[in-house]
C-alpha cells in the first residue's frame, strides 16, 4: 500500500509502497478514503516537540474509512463498518503499536495513523457512523471539530453572553469560533494576520476582527471591550508572544486555553505577575476531553440537523502523491480553512 513516512524532520515526507502487517489482538484494519492534516503533523515534521527519536513512522491522526478486517478480542466495530479514525481514546481495546515493512527497513505507526490508503489502527480509535456521513466530514470528526467543540463545552466552559477571542483563525480556529456562536457567546473576536481567513471567520459566526498585521493585538482588544478583558482566551498559534499577550488580556476570573503548540525551544513568559492575581486560570488543552464514542455521534447529529456547518470549512483537497504540497501551502498560509488528503 501506499503511505506518506516521515523520515527526518524538516525534510520532504517520503511517499512510497510499504507492507501491511498481520493484525494483533484487538486491532482493525481500515480502508482510508480522506485524511485531515493537523498542526501537530506539522510539529512532527519540524521537531516543535524536539528530536523524534521514533523514525522512520507514519503520519496522521484524523481521517474516515471503511473497516476491512478485525483482529481478536475487537467487539466494537465491524467489518463494512463506516468509522472516524481519532487519536482520542475511545470505547475499546487498546492496542500494541503496529509495524510495517519498507524494503529493509521498519516503519512505526501508532495507534492511529491516517495519512496511507490503509492503515492498522487500535479498536479504541475508531468509531462507527452513519454510511450518510461523507468521509471528509468523518475527517473533521477525527481531531479538528470534536476538539473545538469539546474546548468550548469542557474545558473553557463557556458561558452564554461571554466574550471569547480566538487567536489564529485556521481550521481549528474556526471551528472554536463556531463553537463559540452557537453558545451565544458575545463579542466572538478573531484574531489572525491573514485577511482572508478573517474575512472566513465571518461566516462561522465571528462578530470582532483583529488584524494583527495591521493593529497591535492588545490595542485591538481594548477598542472592542475596554480594559476589562475577555472573558475566555483561545490561543491556536503556539506563538510565545501571542499566548503571553493574550494571558495579559484574559478577564479577572477568566480563562485562557492553549491549543497551539509551541517550538520546545520557545518559552512563555508571564509579565508583571503582580497585576495577574485576579483568579485567572491558564490551561492547556487535552482534545477538548473529548469521548470519542458518546461525542462523534451527538456533534453529527448537529450536522446533519444543519446547524453545524462543516462542509464549508473544506476549502483544499490533494491527493496523496501530492502531500508535501499540502504541507507548504498550510505552512505558507495559504490554506484559508481545512486542507484534507483524498485517497482516491
């Protein structure tokens, strides 16, 4: 089969023919059609988290497929079964960590991996839905929206009537803002240094834009609610000076949620911690604590009732052959929503 293998961060993926392994005790086989690419494949490839000291391995940890064998002791899905494929642990057995052969060499895969035409997955990363549901929008449900969702139910708990701001417009930036609107929150403010994807940002309910080419971040919040702040804090950058700029606006007793990854080189830096003992709390996102099982179903629900917009956030699709593309044209900021790898 087919797959795309990081072999040494900061070089170009490899594409090429790898072997399919026997499956082990509690493992599924599956079919994948569509694959999401996230931030943290992006962070593997540059070494956000430092030296990756499991290479050569396969990417990827959101796509949809169609299961096409079971191994012992699976009870959860079945074979012909419509999945989302997602790195959250959900109802199951977990898994060992398969491998595959590349000519001489051994390629990692983890308990999910969704960049390949198939893929070894444990039974407790994938969930089974409606055959209705596109394969591009089960993507979406492996990371992208069921984190955003989860961060605005779980985690930031936000509340109807409160202000929240979303550092860093992009797919999953999206997604929060349109969490964040369908919670009544007020004012919605996005932050990003692409025009466009502000203008974007529109359509998913924002209702403030801060332009951060063109305004300093902190001038701007100031002209949409004062000196008091926001209510919760949403950081999808990773950027150091963004986070510790948005920790300085939260409210008295707000939040900041961080999302985005930071380069392990880079460290936060809290100012003037005498001005911050005002209760707020600082927290890094965990998926949303998102549950696979009882989560995906309730949110396609949304999707299909219409009230959760999906198929608008896909603006770029490729094809595998074509997956270093993709990652330099979301690199470049050029992709203005979600950018998904097709199968076939």
């Amino acid at each position: 089969m087919k797959a795309v293998i990081l072999l040494e961060q900061n070089k170009q993926l490899v594409v090429d023919e790898i072997e399919l392994p026997e499956l082990s005790v509690g493992q599924v086989l599956v079919k994948i059609e569509v694959s999401g690419i996230c931030g943290r494949q992006i962070g593997e490839i540059t070494g956000a988290k430092g030296e990756d000291k499991f290479l050569p391995h396969l990417l990827g940890h959101e796509g949809g497929g169609i299961v096409e064998q079971v191994g012992a002791g699976v009870t959860t899905v079945n074979v012909g079964d419509k999945v989302v494929m997602h790195w959250r642990k959900g109802d199951g057995i977990e898994s060992g960590f398969p491998s595959y052969k590349w000519g001489d060499k051994i390629v990692g895969g983890g308990l999910v991996t969704t960049l390949s035409e198939y893929s070894v997955v444990s039974e407790n990363r994938v969930t089974t839905i409606s055959s209705n549901v596109p394969f591009d929008i089960a993507a979406l449900m492996g990371c992208a929206t069921t984190t955003a969702l989860g961060l605005i139910n779980n985690e930031a708990k936000l509340k109807i009537g409160q202000s929240v701001a979303v550092i860093g417009a992009g797919n999953v930036g999206l997604n929060l803002i349109q969490a964040s609107s369908l919670v009544s929150a007020y004012p919605i403010i996005a932050v990003d240094i692409v025009k466009e994807k502000l203008d974007f940002a529109k359509e998913f309910g924002a209702t403030h834009f801060i332009n951060t080419g063109e305004i300093d971040l902190d001038e701007g919040i100031k002209r949409i609610v004062g000196r008091s702040g926001v209510d919760v804090v949403i950081d999808c950058t990773g950027i150091v000076q963004l986070m510790s700029s948005g920790f300085s606006f939260t409210a008295s007793g707000g939040t900041m949620v961080m999302v985005g990854q930071p380069h392990h080189e880079k460290s936060l830096i809290i100012n003037s911690m005498a001005n911050n003992f005002t209760g707020k709390t600082l927290i890094d996102s965990e998926g949303g604590k998102t549950d696979p099982t009882v989560d995906i179903p309730r949110y396609l629900k949304l999707y299909e009732s219409g009230k959760l917009e999906l198929d608008k956030l896909i603006t770029n699709r490729y094809k595998l052959d074509n997956i270093n593309r993709a990652i330099d044209e979301i690199r470049s900021g050029n992709v203005i929503g979600k950018c998904i790898i097709e199968m076939t």
